[in-house]
C-alpha cells in the first residue's frame, strides 16, 4: 500500500494531475475558459501555465479560447470581429457545441 495523499477539491473537475503524475491535456482544456477568467486556484492555474508552454495542442486552444472571450467582450460594445477570429469562433462552437454568442 502506498501512502500518497489522496487530495480532493471541491470542484466538478476530475483531478488536473493524474494518478501517473501526468497533467492530462483534458483536464488541462477542461479548465481552459476557467483559467482564462483567473478564477482557479493559484496552483491550478500555475500548472496549467506551465503545461501550456510546454504543450502546443493545449496552447492552440488556449488561444482560441482566448479569442472567443475576447471577441464575446467586444460584442458587447458593438464592435464588429475580423473574419478570421469569426471563423475561429465559428470553429469553436462546431467543435464544442458552445456557443459563446449567445450569453
Ligand atoms: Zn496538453
């Protein structure tokens, strides 16, 4: 029997590091839209910073993530968005089922 300490988070998220010591891209993009509001905690969100520059799929959606927030912010003042971060977003939407519009 190992005598790692098991710690359970309050969260709906699975564990952002796994059994294996890994962090798993899932849990990584899971928290992505989280992460990007700066509503983790501060070790999430150091783990994720760092898996980010270290992993270029998770980096890829970081920043589509990111573009949707800021597209979705901008929006909101009526400006309009260039096509290509349109298309992104439309992307985004086709791939998650979200759609960040309509809030
Ligand atoms: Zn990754």
């Amino acid at each position: 029997m190992s005598a790692e300490e098991h710690v359970e988070h309050e969260q709906h998220f699975h564990a952002l590091v796994g059994e294996d010591g890994e962090v798993h891209c899932a849990e990584v993009l899971e928290r992505v839209n989280v992460f990007i509001d700066h509503e983790l905690a501060d070790a999430d969100s150091d783990t994720i910073r760092e898996h980010l520059a270290a992993c270029e799929p998770c980096l890829d959606q970081f920043d589509v993530a990111e573009a949707v927030k800021r597209l979705v912010r901008r929006c909101c003042v009526g400006e309009q968005a260039p096509d290509t971060l349109r298309l992104r977003v439309l992307q985004v939407v086709a791939e998650t089922g979200e759609d960040p519009l309509r809030r």
